[in-house]
C-alpha cells in the first residue's frame, strides 16, 4: 500500500478539545512530533530485534494521536503493523511499512510546521 496523504492534517478535532487554546496545541504539536518521532526510531529498533510484541505495541500507541488528528493512512499503516507483527507470514512486509510511515510522518511534520502560529 503506498499512502500520500496530500494535505492531510486536521486539526479541527483537537481544538475543539482543548477550547482552541493555541498555547496548548503548540505543546501538543511539539510533544506529538518528538514522541512520534521517536516513536518511528523504537519501531526500527524493535524490527532489527525482532520483538514483534513490542513493535506491536508501539504500533497501538501511536495510532490515538494518529487518529486524533484524524491522519487515516499514517493510522492505517500502524493498524496494518500491528497486525502483521502478530502474523510471521507477513513479517517481510514491516520494513517497507516502516519506511511508508516514515515518509507519511515527514509530510505531516512538515504540514504542522507550516500551520504553527508564527511567535511575536
């Protein structure tokens, strides 16, 4: 599955949750894009380890911020990590997957680079 996620970040539902507080969701975005970004490093680690468990679980947890923001293909392919990790047979497929989000992941850095509110 080869994913371009085009202009896909939303965040409408986010601030709705936090009152539209911009001091907030600019945490929230520099937060979301560390962990995710570490996140992407831990899933690498775990395949080169081959603990697929934990590949799995990283999986799991990535996908709520994916989902809050409503990124359907970067939350797709964690689904399909996660379930690939529990399948042997499909182990093969989780590198490419890897770089696949990745590539989606970068895109949506760079998206929530260019709607951060500008500092005075």
């Amino acid at each position: 599955m080869k994913a371009d996620p085009g202009n896909i970040v939303k965040l409408d539902k986010l601030k709705q949750l936090i009152g539209n507080d911009e001091e907030v969701l600019e945490r929230y975005v520099g937060t979301f894009i560390q962990q995710n970004s570490e996140d992407i490093g831990r899933l690498r680690d775990q395949l080169e380890k081959k603990d697929w468990s934990f590949l799995k679980g990283i999986a799991h947890r990535m996908r709520s911020g994916f989902q809050l923001l409503e990124l359907t293909a970067a939350d797709d392919i964690c689904r399909e990590l996660e379930e690939n990790s529990m399948n042997q047979a499909f182990h093969q497929h989780i590198p490419e997957l890897i770089d696949q989000l990745d590539g989606i992941f970068q895109q949506i850095i760079q998206q929530l680079e260019n709607n951060r509110t500008p500092k005075d």
